[in-house]
C-alpha cells in the first residue's frame, strides 16, 4: 500500500530529524540561566503542546466539511488526526511535570493552562472511546463529527479562560501578539523541532490514516 | 418552528408530569447529594461558606446529569424516536423543543436544591439571590444545550450511561469553573460587576453552544 509506506518514509526521516533536534538543542543552543538543563524539554513540550490543540482544529475543520460533504476521506482523516493528537497531548502531560518537578517543586498544580491541556486530553479520549461505541460506520462517522465540531469550538474558550485566570505557568514567548522574546539561538532550535514535529505529526496522521482504510476494507460491513 | 418545538417540549414535560418519577428521583438524589457532601467535610476544619460554592455546583452537575440521561431515552422506547422524526416537524425544532424540557426538568430540581443548600449550609442567599439566579440560568442552559445534543448521540451506543458523562464533563468543565468563581465572589458579599468577566463568558459559552448544538442536531437523528 502506497500511502501506508509514504507514511512510514515521513515518520523515519522525522523521527531521524528528532534526534538531530536533540543535538542542537543539547550542544548547540545556550542554557537558560535560571532554569539551567530543566530548560531544554521545552523543545517537546512546546512543539508538542501546538500540535496538540492544532489536532484538535483539524478534526474540527474535517467534520465540518464531512458533514456537508460526506466524504469517507475526511472522516478517516479525522479520526487519524484525533489519535495522533492524543499521543501529542500525552507528550504534553507527561513532559509538563517533569520540567514543573524541579522549576516548580511540585509535579502537577491546578493552574488555568495544565487543567485546560487535561481537559482538551479528556475530549479526545472521548472522542475515541465514542467511535468505539457506536458500531454504525455511517453512524459514527455522523456522531463523531459532531463531537469533532463542538471539541474545535472548545478551544477558543479554553484559550480566553488562559488569558483571564493568573497562573503560575510561564507566559507565551513565542506565540504571542507582539514579536517572539525567546533569545535568537533558542527560538531558532524551537523553529526546526517545531517543523520536525509537523513532519511527526504528518507521518502519523498519514499511517494512521492507511490503518483506517486497511481495516475498513477487511471488514467491510464492521 | 418555536410553535413546533413548544409542542415537543410540551410532549415530553406532560409525560414528566403524569408519572412524576423522574423528577422526584432527581430532587432525593439532590437532597442526597447535599447530605454527602454535609457529611463529607470537617464543619470544625471547613467553614461552610468556603465549600459553598462548589458544594452547588457538583450538586446541579450530578443532577443535570440525571436529567439528560433519560432525555433520549424515553424516546428509544417502542420506537418513539421515529415517530416523533416522521411528523412534519424540523429535526431542528425537535433539538429546541428537547432542550426547553430538559431545561425545565433542570430548573426544577435547582429550584428545590438551592433553597435546600441555603438551608443546610446556613448559606445567606437571600441578598445576592437575583445575580445568583442569573449565574444559574447562564451556566445551566450553556451545559443543557451540549448535554442535550450529545445524550441524543450517547443514547444509541453501547453503556449509553457511562459514555454520556465522559464526553459531557470535559465541556462542562469550562462553564462550571466560570460558575463556581462567579457564584464565590456572590456569596462573599462582593458586587455583581466583580464576576462580570465569569457572566460574559457564560454568555458567550451559552450563544455559541445552542447555535452549534441547533445546526448539529439533525446530523445526529438518522435519516
């Protein structure tokens, strides 16, 4: 199957560039000052947290468009895209507290940004354990879209409520209104493993994708 | 199309009232939500007032909850559903008159809850009691309208129960936080305009959700 192999091909050449990140990052970009080597995870957790809620806004746009134009291509792509975005948020969850430990002290706290990236982890759970309940492919792709929808309109509230609570996490740096604060070398670190992780997020997508269509064509009335 | 949907919420608030079980479980549930919680703090420890807040919203979750669970459901029995997608009324007025019902339903069972937690808790709600019904109203109808939309999805799945709550929370969440902040700086004597922030959002969170949740509905009722 030529589309599960390009897949393949897009995750190893980003998985490769992966560990060409974590040179640069390691070697090549100075240390933060106060924060010192806890410092460097920010080039997982940042990238990770933009494809993370990005995800989410593909699954969004793609249900809109199923919905008006029922297409099997977009609901596949959805439900690929829900999954890799679920991995993406497990990154950000997992890699969160480890930097937060040592900066912190402590491993989680109830601040605006982490409930928000738990609940947005919560959405696409449901997402998943909704399409495993529904047997109906017609059916769950209709229900599964209307979920996609509702987790897209989401996010804009979850991103106000960020802004209006105080919180303990560091404010944005890179994305932001005004011009990036982040010291040259750093941001352009954060740059290439922020193109690494589309790559990531491509090539998974894309063999995900070639699962669904695999499956659907082994059971093609399941 | 509101004349329509009236009669659908009609239809379902005249079944509520000829067997009126629903709607007594859901207050002793309330009730017996409220005595847990009661139980579940240390009066010398906690000061009322300070779990206040959250004691009513985790009360009114738990309740709506119940509610929108058996929204759907009565229409799976005999086919229900399909009869009430056969008569010559949109899929959208169906949506509108559902979610009127289940508000009612709601607002009924709030309406018994809070004076009952102003009761048990010695909460003084008198005061602030105009603002906190406004707080209740926004927050109610935000998670009604998705509830309501996604009960007609969780309805037909396998552990219809249980799938509700999972895919309901996470956007209940938002509107919850907003209502326990508001609701605190209410029973704290604070002025209204103080919780402006948490009413706007509610507001928005209300106007976006029913739209959606209006155009969404007839995606979710098989053709």
């Amino acid at each position: 199957m030529k589309i599960l192999k390009t897949g393949r091909w897009i995750t190893v050449s980003g998985l490769a560039l992966l560990a060409a990140v974590y040179v640069r990052a390691l070697a090549f970009t100075p240390v933060e000052r106060t924060q010192g080597m806890a410092q460097k995870i920010f080039y997982i957790h940042l990238p990770s947290a933009i494809w993370a809620e990005g995800a989410m806004i593909f699954v969004g746009v793609a249900s809109i468009f199923f919905l008006f134009l029922k297409d099997a291509r977009l609901d596949r792509f959805a439900e690929a895209s829900a999954e890799v975005g679920l991995v993406f948020c497990t990154l950000v969850l997992t890699t969160g507290p480890i930097w937060g430990k040592p900066i912190w002290g402590t491993w989680w706290t109830w601040d605006a940004r982490l409930t928000l990236t738990l609940l947005l982890f919560l959405m696409y759970v449901g997402y998943v354990l909704l399409r495993g309940a529904v047997t109906d492919p017609g059916l769950r792709a209709r229900y599964a879209a209307v979920l996609g929808i509702c987790g897209m309109s989401l996010v804009p509230f979850v991103h106000l409520s960020v802004y209006m609570f105080r919180t303990l996490h560091p404010q944005p740096i890179v994305i932001k209104p005004s011009a990036p604060s982040l010291p040259g070398e750093m941001l352009t670190t954060f740059l290439f493993s922020f193109v690494v992780f589309s790559i990531l997020y491509v090539g998974f997508v894309t063999q995900r994708y070639a699962l669904a269509l695999l499956r659907e064509r082994a059971e093609p009335h399941a | 199309m509101l004349r329509h949907a009236w009669l659908v919420a009609r239809k379902d608030l005249l079944v509520e009232f000829r067997s009126r079980t629903a709607i007594l479980s859901a207050v002793v549930f309330t009730i017996l939500v409220l005595l847990v919680f009661n139980f579940g703090r240390d009066p010398t420890a906690v000061a009322a007032v300070d779990l206040a807040p959250s004691i009513l919203w985790v009360t009114f979750t738990f309740a709506a909850m119940l509610a929108l669970n058996r929204a759907f459901h009565l229409e799976l029995e005999n086919q229900a559903l399909d009869g009430l997608l056969l008569a010559p009324v949109s899929r959208s007025s169906i949506y509108l008159g559902k979610l009127i019902a289940n508000l009612a339903f709601v607002a009924t069972v709030e309406a018994v809850g809070l004076p009952l937690f102003a009761l048990f808790f010695n909460v003084r709600i008198t005061p602030v009691l105009g603002p906190l019904v406004l707080v209740i109203a926004l927050a109610t109808i935000g998670f009604v309208a998705v509830g309501t939309l996604f009960s007609a999805m969780t309805g037909r799945t396998r552990f219809a129960e249980l799938l509700l709550p999972v895919l309901l929370l996470p956007f209940m969440l938002p509107p919850l936080i907003w209502a326990v902040l508001a609701t605190a700086a209410l029973l704290a004597g604070r002025p209204l305009s103080e919780a402006g922030g948490w009413l706007r959002l509610l507001a928005a969170f209300d106007i976006v959700f029913v739209t959606l949740a209006f155009f969404l509905f007839p995606a979710t009722v098989s053709e």
